[in-house]
C-alpha cells in the first residue's frame, strides 16, 4: 500500500489538560477532569475499542518493550565500531571482546560486553528518510510519510497496533503505556482509543524539540502526574460520573448507535482502572529490594526500565520508553539522542551516559532471564536512525558532533525467545552503507508483530477514506529473530 493514502488525513483533536492543580492524574492528554468533560479521552475509548476476533493477537501472553533512542544513536560508537576506519570516522572508543567469540561493542559497554550471550545485534538497519519524525515514523509504522516532519503519525504506530490487537484483554491495567508522546508517532486513523496510557505525558516530547526533561515512567511521587489515587479521590469522580451522566440524557438520546451507553459504561471502567491497586503497584517501584534498585540504578534509566519490567510482569503488553538523558551544561544542551556539535560534544555525552545505559540496561536483560520472563518479553533499543560515519564540527566551539543518517544503523534485541548472541548483518568499512543481510523497518515491525501473534502479512486497518491498509508494508520478519 502507498502512503498516498495518508494525503487526506484529518488533524486529531486534542483533550483538554487538567482542570486545576489539584488534578490527581495525567494520562497523556487524558486527565481525570477530562475524563468526565465533553471530549472523549483516550482510556474510555480504548476500553470500547473494537474487541471482534479479527483483531486479536494469537499471543496473548507475550509482552514488548521498545527503549526508544530518540534523536538517532550512532551505531558507531556502540555496536558497529570501525577501529580501522580513517580518524575522522572512527572516533575516540575502541571496540571490546564480548562474551561471544568474535563479537565486539565499544569499550563504554563492559557490562553488557560480558552478557552477549544474552542479547543480539541487528547492524544492517536501514531506509531512506533523514528527518526525525519522518524517520520515527518510518520506523514505527513501516511507511514513509508524505510530510517531511509530520508532528503526528500518518500511519499507526505499533503500539496502536498491538492495542488495537489487545483490547480485549483490558479489565484492570492498561495493556498499552508510555511514558510521553514520541515525535512523529501517534495512532494515526485508529483514533484516540489507541493512544498509550501515559502517567506523565509533556506535549513537548511530540513538538520536535530536543531539550525538554527526560519524563518520568516512574512514580514521581508529586501531587500531579502520579498514579496514586486515593479510594476517597475514586469514590469522588465515581459520584461525579454518575452527576454528568445524569445531565447527558439528551446527548444519549440522539446517539442511535448506542455508542454513548458503552461510553457510560466504560468511563465507569475507567475509573476503577485508574484506582485499581494492580494500576498502582506495577508503577510502584518502592516495593522493588534496595538491592533491586541499586542493580538498576538510582537515575531516570535505571527507574524507568525496572518500571517497565514490573508493567510488562504486571501484564502490560506494550511498553514505550524514551532514553532521554539530561546532560551536564557544559556537555550539551540536548537531552536526546541528537548529537549534532551544535547541540553536544557526541563523545562528551556518550561518556556521561553509557556508563548509566550499561547499568540499566543489562539489569533488565539479566532479570528477564532471572524471573522467567526471557521468552515471552521482548526488549528493543532502537532509534529512528544513526548518526553519521564521518565526525562533523559544525559550530565555534569546534566540538564533535554526528549528523542523522538512515543509510545504516544498529540495534539490539532480548529476550522474547530468539536466537541470542548473534550479529545480524554488517556494514561497509566505514559504517555507511548496508553490505550484507539488509533489514529496513517494515522487517523490524514484522519480526515484533511475529512474536505478538499478529498477523503482519494479512492484517489490515482501514485508513481515514475506508481503504485497508496493512498494518506492515511487503515486511518480513528477520528469521534470526524469531528461532
């Protein structure tokens, strides 16, 4: 299918924010006070969301997690080194031995270094578009967009996907969360039933800037954006829903389809998901040991992927994360991954926050295997693309810095049951360009939605003009991935 089918699209209308400083809980655009106002919010609509057999996945207990790399890391200064490579491409990090024989990662990655067993490298990633939502789109839809920088999706994102997939399995947890909204991603003609659930959404992350404040998955443990709701604060909007409810008869009246009854119904559902002690306690990571904690780490990433192992152990699904990451000042100023010289010294930025990746991250491989949890979750690190092979200064300050680059880039996979300790594909001497096994983002989504149970190659969604549309384009799973 072409993405000319997008041309038509209709902007989504945007939930109104809290009411006041005393909202309990933000959800993406979904608030508690917006949950009981004229727009409909998210939640709710996903609860009603469509729940025939067509559209559920064959796995139903099978759980992903996408640590999303925001901004492009550089497949060069983490998996795909290229010590031999002129100085201008290589620079200052020296590829290490892992664990596997003949397979190396920079020597800012010890920890997972002596894990390879445990994770596989896919280095021959590839497409075509160099802008930043119009390549997180391409990566997380599997069609180029029409727009060079669209701020939302043409297509829908995977997660969407997979809560459309999911929805019937909805009773007390959101099968579908994420931290904030990625730029460039969003549900596209699904509709809003299909956003994630979002504790501490920031419009901003959507906009294109690349300076905001990592935003937490975690419990923050502020009045506002926390998932702790007491049972009198429940009982509370459970009285006022039944207050508007009652002031909706006519509204319900008109409505020939029904649809405002399964509204009522499911806003009411809504509630009690939002004040469900299971809702609150896979965002809990207090009840985690100390010695669980500190095995992460004390910083946003160590918190935020043990709060995506407690969601998806929960039962969550889909779990999106962004690895952003606040920078010393005089590193740089952006918190993404988007190492221009003009916003970061690129290897400055690696040396600061690699070592607190190679906490993290191999914390949350190590406890997939350790809990049982090693074939049925599925983790992914990936960005929109790489950085590129051929360092650039391209301010005063005279610092390094990498531009984007689609034509070839990496990234690694747990768990999930595949083939672990391997390397897929391979690039040029100098990293830029794909010359063994390509694999472009239609391959990527297919080899999650593979492990999903969701049919990727017959599976369609009809697009805004009624037209189905496959949910990938011609993708096809990497076989190395699904052993």
């Amino acid at each position: 299918m072409s993405a000319e089918f997008s041309r038509n699209q209709t902007p989504q209308g945007r939930c109104p924010g809290p009411l006041s400083r005393r909202t309990w809980l933000t959800v993406g655009g979904l608030s508690f006070a917006s949950l009981f106002t004229g727009r409909l919010p998210s939640l709710p609509e996903l609860l009603a969301g469509e729940e025939s057999d067509e559209f559920r996945a064959a796995n139903d207990d099978f759980s992903v997690i996408l640590f999303w790399a925001n901004g492009g890391p550089s497949h060069l200064d983490m998996f795909d080194l290229k010590p031999q490579a002129p100085v201008e491409y290589r620079g200052p990090f020296r590829p290490i031995q892992t664990n596997v024989p003949g397979v190396e990662i920079a020597d800012t990655l010890p920890n997972l270094a002596r894990m390879a067993d445990k994770f596989a490298i896919v280095r021959s990633l590839h497409h075509t578009r160099s802008e930043h939502s119009g390549g997180t789109n391409r990566m997380v839809t599997g069609y180029e967009s029409v727009a060079a920088n669209p701020i939302d999706s043409e297509f829908p994102e995977v997660g969407a996907v997979v809560a459309r997939h999911v929805a019937h399995q909805t009773k007390d947890l959101p099968l579908y969360v994420a931290n904030t909204r990625i730029y460039g991603g969003g549900p596209a003609y699904l509709g809003p039933a299909y956003n994630a659930y979002m504790p501490n959404a920031n419009p901003v992350t959507a906009s294109g800037a690349n300076q905001y404040d990592p935003v937490p998955i975690y419990t923050t443990g502020s009045e506002n954006g926390t998932l702790s709701i007491s049972q009198q604060a429940a009982s509370r909007l459970r009285r006022r829903a039944e207050l508007l409810r009652s002031f909706d008869t006519l509204r319900r009246d008109t409505d020939r389809t029904g649809r405002m009854d399964a509204v009522d119904r499911f806003n009411q559902q809504a509630v009690e998901m939002l004040a469900s002690a299971r809702t609150r306690d896979a965002f809990d990571i207090s009840q985690e040991s100390e010695a669980t904690r500190k095995k992460y780490g004390e910083t946003h990433w160590g918190r935020s992927l043990l709060t995506c192992r407690r969601l998806v152990e929960s039962g969550v699904r889909f779990v999106q994360c962004q690895a952003t990451f606040r920078l010393k000042p005089e590193t740089g100023r952006t918190t993404t991954w988007d190492d221009h010289s003009v916003n970061a010294d690129i290897f400055k930025a690696y040396e600061e926050k690699l070592p607190v990746f190679d906490q993290a991250v191999p914390a949350l491989i190590s406890d997939l295997y350790e809990r049982g949890l090693d074939r049925k979750v599925l983790f992914v690190f990936c960005g929109e693309f790489g950085r590129t092979p051929k360092i650039a200064n391209q301010d005063k300050s005279g610092r390094p810095g990498r531009d984007h680059w689609p034509r070839a880039f990496s990234n690694i996979w747990a768990g999930g049951g595949i083939q672990t300790g391997a390397v897929i594909g391979a690039t040029d001497k100098r990293g830029e360009d794909v010359v063994e096994r390509p694999c472009g983002p239609h391959d990527y989504l297919a080899t999650i939605y593979h492990h999903l149970g969701i049919d990727y190659q017959k599976t369609t969604i009809d697009d805004f003009n009624g037209r189905p549309t496959h949910i990938v384009n011609n993708g096809k799973a990497i076989p190395e991935l699904i052993a």
